[in-house]
C-alpha cells in the first residue's frame, strides 16, 4: 500500500495581466516633472534616493567588468515556472547572515543580462525604485492618484537588459537563529543569462555585496514533455484578494488568490505535511486531443554510503476526465498541477530524496525530477 497522500494544485500562473510589469524590463526614466513642487524635506529625500539608486547602479556597472565587493554573503534560491507570452516566472529567495549584516535598511537592485555580456549598455540610466510593502501602505488616496498622474507623465527610456529592478527595503530583525530572507520575482524569456544580485545598507559606512549568477531559463514552450521546478513547502495560504501587479515582484509565489509559503532550507517536522508543488507541461495528445499522464512519488532515505527507497505513494493519473471540461493542455496558459501533500509521522528523522516520475502514456515517455529534504523532531 503506497504513502496516503491529498493533491495539492495552485492557481494559473497569469502574467499578462498581473505580471505585466514584472516581466517587463521597468521604466527607467526618472520623472521630469510633477504636479506640485515638494517641499525641501522630500526633496532631500528625493535627492538621497537618486543618489542610492545610482550607487547601486553603478555597483552593477562594475560588476559586469569583473568587480565584485563582497562584504557580506549572499545566498540565491531559484524557481522556474511556465507563464505567458513565452515568458518564464522565476522566484528568487535571497538569504543573508544577521551576524554579518543587520538588516534594516536595505538597498536592492536585480539585474539580468545575456550571459556573457562584459559592460553596461550605453547610455542607460538606472531604474526607477519600488517601494517596499511597507512605504506602500503609508500612501493615501490623494498620493495613489498623484502618482498614477505622474506616471503618465513619465516617459519610460528604451529598454536596455531583459530585466532590472530596485527596491528600497526595511528589513525586520530575523528570529532567533534564523536568517534574513528577501523574496522577488522576475519574467524573463527562455536563455542563459547572468543574474546580478547588489545589496548596500542604507547606514553610514553601510556595506555592500555583488553575486554573479549564471540563470540558464528553460524553453516551457517547445514540444518536449517538462516540469516545472519542485517546490517545497510548509503551507499554501489562501489570499483574501490576489496580488495586484505592483505586488507580485514582493509576493513571487502568489498566484492568484493562493501563495505557497516555501521552505528554503527544505527542513520539515515530523508533525508536519510535505507540501509538494510541481506543474507538468506539453503532454502528447493523441489524434482526438487525448491525453493521459501517470505521476509517482518514490521517497528514498540517504544512508552513509547510499540511500535506500523507504515508501513511494499510489500512481496518479492526469487526463482530459480528471482535468475537467475546457482544458487545452495546448494552451499557453495551461499546466497540470501534480503536486500532492505528503504527512511526514511515518518518517524517521533523516535525510530524504523526492524522485517524482512522469509517465506519457501516449508517447511511452518518462521524465523523472529529484528534488531533497529533511526530516527533524
């Protein structure tokens, strides 16, 4: 008898209109002109934001040229997901040491570019900052509609890399043993790109820290029979109303009405669910738009020396029936949701390795993805 279990799924993953702005490269034109002349403390702020964005900008600069301060580590987590427009959604979970940097007030700027290119773009100029969450909140009626005016003021500057974003944060304090983690989201298209992370504390002598990561984004869009990242988590919560556009680079794992709450370090305890969450795409359809997909999860503990398969729970089938009426699995939206939750008392403390199979029924087709976790008290 196989592992009891429960499928879990998630929303469609929508980018053409809550994602808009995220799979974007973001206007990078700073505003010429407003409404009101401020008065001289925000234009001081003004001023010190300008002055920080263009630092970081340039932290960046440097960085493609082979320059890379590293005061503090800097540790990057990446999901990849099936969106719109031929586009992918990557979800990024950074993790940062409280012993080496204190958080607080944080400056972040993301920046992706061709693999391999080796200097800035000419001529551009950075990005306009997002506020975080709880700047956001702040605003009230009278500054939403200031500011959607001035957007249209703005005239937005030729795109100059796939993606790049700023965000001044605040960080709270982590928990006790815990570290600092920020999360964001970017679209980009299928490629091989490199991935600059640039964090600067907002303090006198603040420190700063550069990562260069290679981003290989897979082609969701082609004939062959794929997956999308697995993820692990500990709960999926359910929204009293989606995210809205200017939300969803704060909230990469919102879809919908539905945010996944991720485990990073993929350590789950005994009394807890194994939330699985995996989409699979491109099945093969038969001549009368057909199509079956079995699923099995095979767990194996990790032994000295080895492993050995502990359980594995009953194969699940995916077809047209189960999907439900109207499902075009040749959509560019569509995705069959395989995940499942898995309880965790049957398990003995230890290390774990998830192998997830995917049998095409039509085409006899195997894809099989590994994903490993842990198991505590």
């Amino acid at each position: 008898m196989g592992l009891l279990s429960r499928r879990v799924g998630v929303g469609r993953l929508v980018v053409a209109g809550t994602l808009t702005l995220a799979c974007g490269t973001l206007a990078r034109a700073e505003r010429a002109t407003t409404l009101q002349k401020p008065d001289a403390a925000a234009a001081a702020q003004q001023q010190a934001q300008n002055q920080e964005i263009q630092a970081v900008y340039h932290m960046a600069d440097a960085a493609m040229s082979g320059q890379t301060p590293s005061e503090f580590p800097i540790q990057i987590q990446t999901d990849f997901l099936k969106a719109q427009a031929g586009r992918v959604w990557v979800p990024l979970t950074l993790t940062l040491d409280p012993s080496k940097t204190a958080g607080g007030a944080l400056t972040l700027y993301l920046r992706v570019t061709p693999r391999g290119m080796a200097g800035p773009v000419a001529g551009a100029v950075p990005a306009e900052p997002v506020k975080d969450a709880k700047d956001s909140k702040k605003k009230n009626d009278k500054d939403k509609d200031k500011d959607k005016k001035d957007a249209k003021i703005a005239a937005p500057a030729a795109p100059s890399y796939p993606y790049e974003d700023v965000a001044l944060l605040e960080l709270k304090p982590a928990a006790p043993g815990q570290p600092l983690r920020i999360q964001r989201g970017i679209g980009v298209p299928p490629g091989s790109y490199d991935l600059y992370v640039v964090m600067h504390e907002r303090a006198p002598a603040g420190k700063s820290s550069v990562v260069k990561q290679a981003l290989d984004v897979p082609n969701y869009a082609g004939p062959d029979l794929m997956t999308s990242s697995i993820i692990l988590a500990e709960r999926v919560d359910t929204l009293p109303a989606p995210v809205t556009s200017e939300q969803q680079s704060e909230h990469p794992y919102a879809f919908g009405s539905t945010e996944i709450v991720v485990s990073p370090e993929r350590r789950f305890k005994k009394s807890q669910e194994l939330i699985v969450l995996v989409q699979i795409y491109n099945p093969t359809l038969s001549s009368e738009k057909k199509f079956t997909l079995e699923t099995i999860y095979t767990f194996y503990r990790q032994e000295a020396g080895g492993e050995k398969r502990f359980n594995a729970t009953d194969p699940l089938k995916f077809d047209n029936d189960s999907m439900g009426p109207g499902f075009d699995p040749t959509s560019s939206t569509s995705s069959i949701q395989a995940g499942q939750g898995i309880p965790l008392q049957s398990f003995p403390e230890g290390a774990y390795r998830l192998e997830i199979k995917v049998t095409d029924k039509q085409s006899t087709k195997v894809l099989t993805q590994s994903i490993n976790f842990t198991v505590t008290p």
